[in-house]
C-alpha cells in the first residue's frame, strides 16, 4: 500500500506517523529535491539547499518538527522553522522565500491526535505522483550523510507570519469596511494569522476557535463543525461567518440567516465575479467529480466550461497549470486562485468572498443564490476494505442506481484517499431519493467489501 495518500502521509502519531518516519521521510525528501538543477550553482555560491518547514498547533507537530528538522539538518540542508501557520502559508513562503522546498506538519480536519507531513517542491507546489514515488523509494536508499561544515543549519522564520499577511492584503479589490465577520479558526493553525487579516483589511471581527491548546483542534469547531459558527453570526447579528479548518487551507462560509456556503457556492460566486471582469482564464472553472451538478448548471448559464478532475486539489491544481486556468477547487473548501496562491488556501478564499460583498454590495444570500443546489447525501462507510471498490456486485448496484437516476442525479463511488473508508454519494433532484439511493449503495458496500 502506498505510503502518500491524496494529501501527503499522514495518519495516528506516534502509531503509524513516528519520529522515526518523519525523520526518514525528511532525509528521503533531501535527496530527491535538495539535489535538483540549482544544486551546482549553489555550491558555486557557497550555499546549501534549504527548506522552510511548519506545522499546526498539534502537541505531536512538536517532536515531528523536531525529527524533520533533524533529518534535514543532518542531509545537508539549511532548515528556516516558521512555527504555527497555515498550510497555504508555508506554500507561498517557499515561494517567496525561493527555497528548494517546503514541508508542513498537519493532518488538516483530521482529529488531534493524527498528523500529517505535506511536501511542497520549489515554487510552492503540491508533489506529483511520480516524485512522491520517488521519496517512498529513497527511504530505503542511502542517506546524505554530510559532516563538519557542510551539515545543514537550523533557524527561526522571524518574518513568515508578516510576509503572508502582506501578500493577502495585496489581493484585495475592495476594502472589507463596515462588514461583520465572525471568523472559526478551528483551533487551529489559523488561529493568529486570520483575525488580523481580516481586522487590517477593514472588517470588523467577531472570533471564535481561536484557543489551541493543542488537543482541540477541530475539536467540535471550524469548517467540520459549522454549527458553533452559524450560532455565533447569528447571535452575533453578523454579515458573514468564515470557517477555517485545523491547517487552513479550507474555507466555508455562512451567511446572515446562518445558512451554510460549500465550496461549490463560493467557487460559483467567484467565478462569476472573475468572468463578469474579464480575469477567468479560458472561462473555465476546475473542480472535482465531487462537485454538485448544480455547479455545473449555473456556470453553463454564464458561460463558464466546468473542466473535472478526480478528488485532490492537487490534481484540480494540476488540470490548472495544465491548460492556463485561474480558478479551481473542491465542495469541501479547498478553492485555489492561481493568480494568487498555488494551492487551497482558506484565508485567501475568505477574503476573496466577503470583498465581493463589498465590491457589489450584495449579501452572501443573494451572491449564492446564483446557483441551485440538488439535494446530495454522501455516507462515509467504514470497517470495510476500501481497495475494492472495483467489486462486480457492487458496480452493479451503482449502475442499476444510476439507470433509475437518469439525467437528473448521479453516482459517485470512492474510497478516501486519507482514511479508511468507503464514500458513497448520490445526486438526486430531491432529498428522500439521493438518501434511498445513498442507503442502499452503502449497505451494498457494507456486505460486500466488508474485511
């Protein structure tokens, strides 16, 4: 079974994440991208690769961080520590810091006691399949084992949490003044970085999860747990709420009545705001096969090809670079602006969304409405064996539904690419058939892939 999953390795630390495997994994990374085209010229100038590394408020991030540092520092590379910040962050810090790479410590909305470690290669982008192979291959192979001077260095990122502020606050097209929002920073490794970004571009700000204490992230609050936050814009007679999740490269919203906005709504809204001034390349917009139909109804009647990919913002990520796109991203809320970010990033998104209330003077309400959401029920079904979904009888089962559906629903059948479990999914044009449908193929799946 493969070590990488959709997004990066993760899993229980201290159980299937350990020191150890950080630690390999860290010197493996070293020798795939510490070593690339620029490495003759730096040891023409006298420098050594170097890596900018991260984590979210998790307890374990503490003693992960601490073996990829070590493992990098002992392969030669010059390690710049950035402490607590958002994934997207990190991302752009390897960019702007033109580092060789980058690797974040978080197991994104899993619970506390997971972790996670996602590699970024130079410019801030996600690995494709081929060099993650490539890392899982090299963590059998010999280390870069440097001594005396050539042995890497460890120091403190002063400056990263400024720098991806700056950047953020440079996207802006409207100032956000005279809009309440309430902000759900999941515990998480937002909990610092996004009230002041909002609070600086003219909101006022109402924040809520923003008290890691290391064990409670996600823990009942951000963007899994929106109903904390629907409370909270409510009772606090806000515009608009932003839920992050524990390493912020998510965001959902909710709007003035405490009703939920997926990643669909705010891709749509965006997409329409970008293709109205002329900036959504090739007028497309790319996002996964896990994207409601309705999404793809409203573009058409903008004028906007929904292209899409399979489940990970990293392959929406890569379908952009591909053709040119500038707008991509996933009903969960990893949206990614091309312009701006390489990767999912959920302040950026926050802050793209409630600016188009300010640039239009809309509600959230009425921005959204733009697209019709069908009623969708996705089952996570677990305890089964998720290699194979590939089933006869149950590929039977999702063919006999999708008949009865016909044009006006769909099927989508996958296992989870970062834990273990089955999703089903049904689209349907009311609520009690995509539940029936759901049911049915969910229970088909539990006899029939059952270990």
């Amino acid at each position: 079974m493969p070590l990488f999953g959709t997004d990066g390795v993760r899993g229980l630390a201290n159980g299937t994440l350990t020191a150890d495997l950080a630690l390999s994994l860290a010197q493996a990374t070293a020798v795939v991208l510490g070593q690339g085209r620029s490495a003759e010229a730096r040891r023409a100038e006298g420098r050594r690769a170097r890596a900018v590394i991260a984590r979210d408020p998790r307890i374990s991030g503490q003693f992960l961080g601490a073996a990829v540092s070590a493992g990098l520092a002992a392969s030669g590379v010059d390690v710049y520590d950035a402490g607590v910040i958002p994934t997207p962050a990190l991302a752009f810090l390897v960019n702007d810091f033109d580092a060789d790479f980058g690797i974040m410590i978080s197991a994104s909305h899993n619970p506390a006691a997971d972790n996670g470690i996602k590699i970024f290669a130079r410019g801030g982008v996600k690995l494709p399949d081929i060099v993650e192979q490539r890392i899982e291959h090299y963590l059998s192979q010999p280390k870069l084992l440097p001594t005396g001077a050539d042995v890497g260095r460890i120091a403190r990122f002063a400056d990263a949490e400024d720098r991806y502020l700056l950047h953020l606050l440079g996207t802006l097209p409207a100032r956000l003044d005279g809009i309440h929002v309430v902000i759900d920073c999941a515990n998480g490794a937002a909990s610092g970085v996004s009230p002041q970004l909002f609070a600086d571009a003219g909101a006022k700000v109402t924040v809520i999860g923003a008290d890691p204490d290391g064990i409670n992230i996600n823990d009942g609050v951000g963007s899994t747990h929106l109903e904390v936050l629907q409370q909270a814009v409510l009772a606090h007679g806000a515009d608009v709420g932003i839920a992050h999740d524990g390493d912020a490269d998510r965001c959902l919203a909710v709007d003035a009545a405490g009703r939920t906005i997926d990643g669909d709504q705010i891709m749509a809204i965006l997409a329409a705001s970008l293709h109205e001034r002329g900036l959504l390349k090739g007028d497309t917009l790319v996002a996964t096969v896990m994207s409601n139909l309705g999404l793809t109804l409203a573009m058409e009647e903008r004028g906007i090809r929904v292209l899409q990919t399979a489940v990970g913002d990293r392959y929406v990520l890569e379908a952009m670079n591909r053709e040119g796109y500038s707008l991509g991203g996933e009903q969960s809320g990893h949206v990614i602006m091309k312009e701006h970010s390489t990767t999912g990033d959920g302040l950026l998104t926050g802050l793209q969304l409630v600016a188009e209330m300010a640039r239009t003077g809309k509600s959230l309400a009425e921005l959204a409405s733009i697209m019709t959401v069908l009623p969708q029920t996705m089952i996570n079904v677990s305890g089964v064996d998720k290699e194979r979904v590939d089933d006869e009888a149950v590929q039977r089962a999702v063919a006999a539904v999708e008949a009865e559906l016909g044009e006006t629903g769909r099927v989508l059948l996958r296992p989870s690419g970062t834990e273990a479990l089955v999703r089903v999914m049904v689209e349907a044009a009311d609520e009690q058939t995509a539940h029936a449908a759901a049911e049915q193929l969910a229970q088909v799946v539990r006899e029939r892939l059952a270990y």
